[in-house]
C-alpha cells in the first residue's frame, strides 16, 4: 500500500517508542540490523 503515495511528499516517521526499544535492545547486547538498506 506504501508504495502507492507519492514519494516526493510523503515522509515515513519511526515512533520514538520503537527507536527507545532498539536501544534497550542494543543496550541489553542484542545486534540489530536493517533489511533491504539502499544508500544513494
């Protein structure tokens, strides 16, 4: 469904409560990664 907004005007925002998550994973020794990461 994402795919179908306009990507020039559209901005994905990542809820503070999930960032405040991967930390205390991070914290806790966990390692995370992103999937499917595209640099330009």
């Amino acid at each position: 469904m994402l795919e179908l907004l306009p990507k020039e005007s559209v901005v994905l925002e990542i809820l503070e409560a999930v960032v405040e998550r991967c930390r205390a994973l991070k914290a806790a020794g966990f390692t995370l990664a992103l999937d499917d990461v595209i640099q330009l």
